[in-house]
C-alpha cells in the first residue's frame, strides 16, 4: 500500500514534491521519484511485499518504461512465472510484475491482474493509468493546460493548481492514444444459474475461503491481523483467515451506555475472538474522543456525506489500535452488496434485489471504498476486502435472489445463503453466524452523536451555508455541520464533483415502476440506515 503521485506532459518537479509531502501517511517507509524530458512520478511506500528491494519508482533495464503503483497483485507469482524467461526481474515484487507484463501485452496487461490497484506507466513519451476493476483503492486526475496530474488522495491535488480535478473511474485504464478504456463490469445477473441450496453453499465456501487466503499475502516480518466486530462479515473473514494465521490479532471498538455497559459489538466480538483463538484488541472510545476526533476524520476522509463520516470516526478508532500490532488488517466490507444485507433491502421487490446489488457494487469506489482506504492509510495500514475479490462479485450475480433474504427462525434474515453456507463448520458459533445486523454506529454505540450535533445548527446558518455552496449537496443540518469542517482543509471547489454523496433512494420512482409494490413505511426505515448504505450521486 502506497501513495503516488505524477504529471505527463511536464516535468514538475517542485509540485510532484509537494504532492508527495502531503502522501506520507501512505507510505512511511520510503520515498521515491524519477524524471524524464515531459513527466515526473513518484512514490510514498509501504513495504509489505519485498520489502528489502521493491523500492518505487520501478524502471526496465534500459530507463525507457517505469512504473509507480499503489495496491497488491494476490496472482504476481503465477504472472511472473509466465514471462520470467523474457525478461530480466530485478526485485521479487508484484509491481514490477505489471511492468513486464505491461511490455508484454501493453494495455491491455490489466485484465490479467487479481488485486486491487492504481498505478502510473510510463513507456518513452506515452503513458497509462489504471484502476482496479471495483475502485478498492483510490486515483484521482486533473488536467492544467498540456499536462495530465494524479494522484491517490484529493488533499495532493490542491497543489497542482487545477480547475478541475475528477476521480479515475474503476475498472478502466487512460492512454493518450486510446482515452478512457473501461475493461471491467459488474457482471451481468445471471440468478437462474445456482438453484441448488447444498451446491451454491458449497461454491460459496470454497471461493470466498480461497478469497480470504489470497489476501494473507505479506513477506514473513510484515503482521496480518483483521477486524472482528462480531457481526457475520468481519467475523466470517477473521475465522478463515485464524486457520492461517496462529493467535490473528483482531480489532473491535465500542462505546460505554449510560449504565456503564459496553456496545453490542464490543460484546459480540469478545464471542467471535474466543471462538477462533484470536490475540483480540478492544478499544472503548468516549463522546469526547469521537467529537475530538471529528474534525482529522472529515480532512482525511476528503468528505462531508454524514453516512460516510458517521461510519468513518469508529473506523478511524478501529485503525489507530490496529496500527499498534500489525500493518496489514483484513474487512468485511462489500458482503451487504453481494448477498443483499442491507435493512432496507428485506423489504425491496425481490425480483430487484440482485439489480439493486449490482448498482450497489457499482457504486463503492467512492463511498464505502474511500472510508476504508482514507482511514486505514491515515495510520499506515493496508485495509484488504475478500468480500470484494472478482470471483466473488461474479458468483454474487449468479446466486437467486430467494437465497439471499430468506426467513430464519419466524423473520426474515439478510445473507441468508452466506450464512448457510458456514452452518455446520467450525468457523464461527450460530449466535454469530445468524447475528442479525446492526448498523456500525449502532454496534460500536455512537449513532446518535451526529445528531446532536446537528442540533447545534440553527435554521439560518443553515440555509446561508447551503445558498453559499451551490455546488455541494447539503441535505441536512447534519451536512451542512460536517461541510464546515470540511471546508476548513479543503476549499476548492474544483473537488466537490468528486465527492461521493448518498443522495436517499427514489422510492416514488421505484414505486412507480415495480406498481406499488414498495411498502410505503419503507422510506422511512431506509433513511434511518445510511450508515450502511452506499449509493452516490
């Protein structure tokens, strides 16, 4: 995991510094940066894989092509056992994998890569840019005259001096001569293709376990631990990952009640980590801590969508205590989009769930995605997301909708299939596995603080702040609070269309085109769980 950041068409140099000072957090071990006739790229690292010579920028023997890449490659040994007769390895890392991989097929070396990534090529006077297939980690570009600015994070783009700066769409590559070429889609719904309840459990435990594995990918001194917060996803992916990895450090965090006791998640996590045998981390954080904490959360996220602030502060927790023990940490996020988890979902039209999954899916770059990111690399922690391997997504497509939502126990239960499909194994205990979901905030204990704050606004600051930024999407008091803090570290407006915002989903005109069949209560429980939701405008 890295920062990076470049020009093509001019040699900034003095920028491409700057943008890189900003980028530290990214990549606290080493730095790095080289310079042609026209273009400047540079590096922030974290050494994870090779962390004796994979040292960036990464050049071929002649200095012609070079690479800086932010991400790993889970499949770099299986690639580089295809060309290692062509060309001549000077590190054992993943990122010089796609270097050669790059001269071997051009462009088009990116539908070969399993992994998250974003990366910068150079090759002579051209160049490439690419972006993992869902957006896992982040790219953001600009344009300022004959030059082509990027970077991993909004904050280093503010010293280019853009007039716009845009995000790099998941699943696609840039060169000069081809533009913008998307080489990847959420597949296509294909639901009638597993019926069989015993099979489709069985290809769910063998992909996902196989997804996790991949993932433990780290030289032998680097720590891989994972979050664990008691709920299905976390848990599931730290059980799997605790029969790789003897005493898994795991990581939740949580409030304190009135009364004195610990929150839901605190509690079912204390189950989970004994379960598995995991070394197990809490951290109890007050109403202090999360105010004091809000205002580094919302310049580090590069947001102020209050789902996505509301999620980030018990994350940013979670990340400092992780940093303390290990330097790669493993999520559960993206398992509410494929198999439907979300609350507002059990009540949706079933024969739209899996079209709602895939917009879901669709939709995480810059949401859900960036949280993640923002707060893991804000201590210098890789975050790495199983859930989200492309075998997964495309097994997610093919799985009915019937099995996802499905009544259990009198009700219906999110992720039904997933949680059938580790029934009866040892991975976790069925007061875990058939745990019905609880909103993050809800879990850690901290829902309700976002709305106390946003009772410190009245209504003329808010109004004023809203007809004074036309260009943000401010639809409560609650953003408006959070855009004032925001504005503080970053007032361009030149990123506001970057920003991903949940916008509430049109139920008036879902409604209208399934005729009806929407509960009208459902609008109401819906807006009460942006917390875990991830739709952009």
């Amino acid at each position: 995991m890295c920062g990076i950041a470049g020009c093509f068409g001019r040699k900034d140099e003095p920028t491409v510094k700057r943008m890189l000072d900003t980028l530290g957090h990214r990549g606290p071990n080493d730095r790095g940066m080289h310079a042609g006739a026209s273009f400047v790229v540079g590096h922030t690292r974290l050494s994870i894989v090779d962390v004796a010579t994979g040292r960036q920028p990464i050049l071929t023997g002649d200095g012609t092509k070079g690479i800086v890449a932010n991400g790993e490659i889970y499949n770099f040994r299986k690639l580089r056992m295809g060309i290692a007769d062509k060309y001549q390895f000077r590190t054992r890392s993943d990122t010089e994998v796609v270097l050669h991989l790059y001269e071997e097929k051009g462009p088009a070396c990116v539908k070969d890569l399993d992994g998250m990534f974003a990366f910068a090529l150079f090759d002579g006077d051209a160049f490439m840019l690419a972006r993992d297939p869902v957006g896992i980690k982040p790219l953001y570009y600009g344009f300022k005259q004959d030059a082509l600015y990027f970077s991993s994070e909004l904050g280093a783009m503010s010293f280019a001096g853009l007039d716009e700066v845009h995000e790099f769409p998941a699943g696609h590559y840039y060169t000069p001569k081809e533009g913008f070429v998307q080489y990847y889609k959420v597949p296509p719904i294909e639901d009638d293709q597993l019926t069989d309840i015993e099979e489709t459990c069985e290809i769910i435990r063998e992909t996902f376990i196989h997804a996790v594995k991949k993932r433990l990918l780290a030289d032998p001194e680097v720590p891989v631990g994972s979050f664990c917060s008691g709920g299905l996803d976390s848990s599931l992916v730290a059980a799997i990952a605790a029969d790789e990895i003897p005493r898994l450090h795991t990581f939740v965090v949580g409030m304190k009640d009135a009364f004195g006791d610990v929150s839901d998640d605190v509690k079912a996590a204390r189950i989970a980590a004994a379960h598995i045998g995991s070394t197990h981390h809490e951290l109890i954080f007050t109403e202090d801590e999360y105010y004091e904490a809000l205002p580094t959360v919302i310049n580090k996220l590069e947001s102020y969508d209050p789902s996505l602030v509301r999620c980030a502060v018990p994350c940013y927790f979670t990340c400092k205590m992780a940093a303390e023990y290990v330097t790669v940490v493993l999520t559960g996020e993206g398992a509410d989009e494929l198999f439907t988890g979300y609350h507002y979902m059990k009540h949706f039209p079933e024969d739209k769930l899996n079209l709602e999954a895939r917009r879901c899916i669709g939709n995480l770059h810059n949401i859900n995605l960036q949280r993640a990111d923002r707060m893991g690399m804000l201590f210098s922690l890789e975050l790495r997301v199983p859930f989200l391997d492309e075998a997964m997504v495309d097994l997610s497509m093919k799985i009915p909708h019937e099995l996802k939502i499905r009544e259990h126990n009198g009700a219906k239960i999110e992720k039904w299939i997933l949680r059938k499909a580790f029934e009866n194994t040892h991975y976790l205990p069925d007061d875990i596995l058939w745990r019905y979901k609880v909103q993050y905030t809800q879990g850690a204990g901290c829902e309700d603080l976002g709305e106390r704050l946003a009772n410190r606004m009245g209504d003329d600051e808010y109004e004023k702040i809203k007809a004074e930024n036309p260009d943000a999407v401010i639809n409560s008091k609650e953003a408006a609070y959070y855009f004032k803090i925001f504005r503080e570290y970053h007032p361009q407006d030149s990123i506001l269309g970057s920003i991903g915002i949940w916008t509430g989903f049109d139920f008036a005109e879902e409604r209208e085109k399934v005729k009806g069949t929407v509960d009208g209560d459902l609008k109401h429980e819906h807006e009460e769980e942006t917390d875990d939701t991830s739709q952009v405008a």
